[in-house]
C-alpha cells in the first residue's frame, strides 16, 4: 500500500507530538485543590488502591485510543492508494470497408454505409476504417475503435454517395491513377492499410464493394490483390451490386468472386442491405485474435483499513471517557 499524500504524515506527527508536550508540560494550577488530613491513611486503602489503578488503566486506555485515532485519520487523510499494472486480453477484429467509388457504385456504397453505420453502435472491440478508390485509393480514416467518430465520418460518406458531387473534397485524390475503377490498385491499397502486416496476429476483413467494371491500366491485377491479401490472411468479402444472381454470371462476375473467395471470403451477388448485413454477421461469426492490450497503471483508493481503525478507535475512546468520568 503505499500514500498519495505521505507528505501529511510529517506535519500531522509534529502536531501530535507538540499537543502531547502541551498537556505533559502543562502546569497543574493549585487554585481548586481541597487539603484533607491524614490523606496517607486514605491512600494506604486496598479499595482506594484498586480504585486508582483502575483509573490509571482507563486513562491510558483513553489516550492510547486517542493516539490510535489520530493517526489512522492521519493515514486516511494522506490516501492509502493500491498500484498495479494489467496487461487486459483483447479479442477483436479489423475490418475495412473498401469502396469503389466510381459512379455506377453510389447507391450500393450508400447502402452499406448506411448499414454499417446502423451497427456500429453494436461492435465490441472491432476497429473500422474506410478507404476509397477509382483511379486511386485514399484512405478516408484509419482503423479506429472511436464508434462516435465512425458515425461521423460514415455519414459523411453517406451525404456524399447520396448526392455525388455535393461534397466534392470527400473524393479528392481518387483520379490519379491510369484510368477509372482499378479495381486490383483500389484492394491493395486496402489491404496495405492494416498496420503491421505479418507481424501481428489479428483477424483482418475486407469488405469490397465494386462491379468490377476496369478502366484502365492498373498496377496490381484483381486477382493480384487478392493474393496479396491471402498471403497476409487478410479475408475478402465482396458485394456486386451489379450482379442480380441470374443464371449466366458475366466475366466480371466470376472474375470478383473468385478472388473473394481465394481469400476465405465471401462473394455476394446482390443489391441490398440483406447482402450488407451478411457480410457484417459473417465477419462478427469469425473467431476473432487473442491479443494482449498495452499495460495500463491502475491506482484503486484502499482507505477501508484506516476509517475501520479509526472507528474502532473512537468507540473504545467513548467508552474509557465514560469509564474514568464515573
């Protein structure tokens, strides 16, 4: 146990001590004093003996309790303070939402942000961050566990996919690449958002949102990216909504599911929340990593043991008060 204040204790002894020389040194005055004769026969008396040395016993009972009282409120005025570190065990889970923002995708990137945005307040230890991409990737937030913040910003993405163009910073550095959609450079770029790839142990996700409509030349294929992904066990899971499940997939279709599903992902064919939802529910399902928190100084207040002193301290008091006044 140690004293967040221990400093008291100096003044508090010095005060203790001098109230203790004042009442020693103190000189009896002799004005109320009765003079009796023969006062030797008297204090020769067994009864008047016993009597005295109860009354001894008692006044040092009184300022032994006295004392002890003092000094426990004078520790528990200094704070006795418990100190500890904790290493705390966490168990969560990465997931970056990966869109392609290029204008065939403004509803369905509007739809599961919207979702997303709807569960935020659920999650339990899951890290968000968005990134977004056309002719680039750039990286709209980082992952963050500030759920308040998330909102902020994911309502910030929903105005902008709702109404493109009206708010035209939020896409600002996504056109500098060689063409439209690069689809393959847009995942990578997600992918290489997760800090310490291959040197931490995490559950990572990437929730993809593209038809999968190149434009361009890009520097990583499609499925280039997806083996990026899969060599740092980062899982895909990729929404199409221009993929409405028919019975003959375009290549495009195909092309995107294949590279979700190389990575433990999965692919969903449909434009809608249900298929967002999925997503999120699957993610959640998975078993997230056991990871050590970084250690946190924990400082509990323990005046239990002083305050009990104390109390018990004042109870005997009163009693040995009453005892030598009667």
């Amino acid at each position: 146990m140690d004293l967040n204040y221990a400093w008291l204790l100096v003044p508090g002894v010095l005060a203790l001590v001098g109230a203790a020389a004042l009442v020693l040194w103190r000189k009896k005055g002799t004005d109320d004093a009765v003079l009796v004769a023969h006062g030797d026969r008297l204090a020769s008396l067994p009864s008047y003996q016993r009597l005295v040395r109860r009354q001894r016993i008692w006044l040092a009972v009184v300022v032994g309790a006295a004392l002890v009282l003092a000094g426990a409120l004078l520790v528990a005025a200094a704070r006795p303070i418990l100190a500890s570190s904790q290493r705390p065990e966490q168990r969560s889970r990465d997931i970056i939402l990966c869109l392609d923002t290029s204008g065939s995708m403004s509803r369905a990137d509007s739809a599961i942000v919207d979702v997303l945005a709807s569960m935020v307040r659920d999650f339990q230890g899951e890290r968000i961050g968005l990134t977004i991409f056309d002719g680039s990737g750039v990286q709209v937030f980082p992952l963050t566990d500030d759920y308040s913040y998330i909102e902020e910003q994911l309502g910030r993405a929903q105005s902008a996919f709702d109404q493109r163009g009206g708010d035209p910073s939020f896409f600002e550095g996504t056109s500098q690449g060689r063409g439209t959609s690069l689809i393959g450079d847009g995942l990578a770029a997600c992918v290489t958002n997760f800090p310490r790839l291959g040197t931490e142990q995490r559950s990572r996700s990437v929730i993809l949102s593209t038809d999968n409509y190149l434009a361009g030349r890009p520097i990583f294929t499609l499925q280039q990216a997806a083996d990026l992904a899969r060599s740092n066990q980062v899982k895909v899971y990729a929404l199409n909504p221009a993929d409405f499940g028919g019975a003959t997939a375009t290549e495009e279709a195909v092309g995107l599911r294949t590279a979700a599903e190389s990575t433990g992902g999965t692919y969903f064919p449909l434009r809608s929340t249900t298929a967002a939802r999925s997503i999120i529910a699957q993610i959640q399902a998975s078993e997230a990593t056991a990871t050590k928190a970084a250690a946190r100084g924990l400082v509990a207040d323990t005046p239990e043991v002083p305050l009990v002193i104390a109390l018990a301290a004042a109870l005997v008091l009163a009693l040995g008060l009453w005892r030598v006044r009667t």
